[in-house]
C-alpha cells in the first residue's frame, strides 16, 4: 500500500501500529596478548562510552523528529555501558512524503518524520574468546515507535555511525489500528526487505542475507564485510610484524569468527576436523 499524506487512510483514532528496528553490529579484532586484549577493551569501552551513545541516540532523535523526554545512561565495570531515551512525537498533520516511502534514510545533516510514545536504547557487549585471541565488540541498538514513521529511516545513520564487520537488523510490525470504518490495519506502509533502506553504495561493501516472513510483517537482514584487509583487524600492530604462518592463522580465525557470527552457528575449527 503505497500512500502519500493526501492518500493517506482516515484512521478511527491513533495510529496503534508498534514498529521496532533492532540494530546489531559486531566489531572483530585480535589481539595476542592479555594485556591487548585488556587495551583493546580499554579502548572500546571508551570509543562507545555512555556519553558518546548518549550523543548517537540524541541525533537518531532528530532525525526523526522526536522530541526526547528522559534519558538515562550508565557504564558498566568491567565494561559495557547503556542508554535509554524515551521519546514522543509533535503533530503528524505534515508528515513527509518521504516518511512512506521505502528507502534509506538520511545522515544527520536532514530531518525524516514524527515519533510517538516511544523509545531508543543502545546497549554494548565487549567480549573476547579465552584462548584464540579474538575479541568482540556488539552494540545492540532498539528503537520503538507508535505512529507513521518508521524507525528504519535512522539505519543509514547507525550504519555510519560504528565501524562494523557484521550486522543483524530485526525490523517487526505488530498490533493493528482501525480505518474509520473499524476495519483493521496490520500495515500502514511498503516494505519487502531492509536492504531497500540501506544506500546501494553501502549494500556494494556487504554479503546480504534476508529472512523474511511477510504474513507476519517480521523482516530479518544479515550483512557481512565482502574485503578483508587484516591490517584492519589487528590491535596495536600491522601485519607486516607477522610471519606467513601468523598471517594465515590469524586470518582463519577472524573470518571463521565472523562466518559464526553472520551464520548464527558454530563452526568446526582446523583441530576438530580429525
């Protein structure tokens, strides 16, 4: 159903319509000591600290015009740190034509649409394998919205707002509102995958996966990095410090860490093989 404000169906009340993206992004590293390992935690914990979540949050928030109510934030010890802004909308009267369409939406420099009665958290999970060397970063981002727009039209800017191997996008519809009528709407908008929300010159970098079951309006997206380049993936040192050996064996490990990842599945390893 392809609708422009002046298309739009006369509602009976609200727009009822729950729409929640989820946004998980994995950043891999190694690191071949303790003490790198320790560094390179030291050093997410503080590239993604509450305060410059907080800051991530608070632009999702204007780009889709929400107008923030509370916000509460914490670091966590070890690690770790959490937002959570809850938000409501103004009037939709004058929403944007671009609030209906499929497509990605802006960087932070555009406005998008209207929220209501809704909220942003983000969440981060910095972790690291006990004996491999590899370590984890994910952040896990949900944003919840009653109303007209789409929590999708901030992908583009969360993309581009961590540096990310793999990601995992969940994007629901639930519940239903009423046409004057009182006939039910499950949907109020087009979409057939998440990936139309992401720029083409960002989908070129990425294997993409969709799972989607669309009588249940439930769309699932799985990105993966096509280039490895394993200077980028190395805590505090270059390869060239690396033997051959090093350089395949570290390499193995990294991309069997993503294929984990971006597959949901463990993999056997070289050892378990035999």
């Amino acid at each position: 159903m392809s609708l422009t404000p002046k298309q739009r169906i006369e509602l009976h009340g609200f727009n009822n319509l729950t729409k929640t993206l989820s946004f998980n992004m994995y950043d891999i590293c190694y690191t071949r000591t303790k003490e790198e390992r320790e560094a390179y935690i030291d050093y997410i914990d503080e590239q993604y600290n509450a305060e410059r979540l907080t800051k991530i949050l608070t632009k999702v928030s204007d780009i889709i015009e929400a107008n923030i109510l509370n916000i509460a934030q914490q670091d966590y010890e070890p690690q770790g740190a959490s937002v959570t802004i809850l938000v409501s909308e103004g009037p939709v009267d004058d929403s944007p034509v671009d609030s209906f369409k499929e497509s990605p939406g802006p960087l932070p420099e555009t406005v998008v649409g209207h929220l209501d009665k809704s909220h942003i958290t983000v969440h981060t999970y910095p972790e690291y394998h006990p004996d491999e060397g590899i370590s984890t970063f994910r952040a896990d981002i949900d944003i919840s919205t009653c109303g007209e727009i789409s929590p999708l039209k901030a992908l583009n800017y969360l993309i581009h707002s961590f540096e990310t191997d793999v990601m995992v996008m969940d994007y629901r519809v639930r519940g239903f509102t009423r046409d004057v009528t009182g006939h039910k709407l499950f949907i109020d908008h087009d979409i057939n995958s998440i990936q139309n929300y992401i720029p083409v010159g960002l989908q070129e970098y990425y294997q993409m996966i969709d799972v989607n079951v669309y009588q249940e309006n439930i769309f699932h997206t799985k990105c993966k990095l096509k280039k490895f380049d394993l200077n980028n993936y190395l805590f505090s040192y270059t390869e060239n410090e690396l033997t051959d050996e090093e350089k395949i064996s570290i390499t193995k490990k990294l991309k069997t860490e993503m294929d984990e990842i971006f597959y949901a599945k463990n993999m056997a390893r070289e050892e378990e093989k035999y």
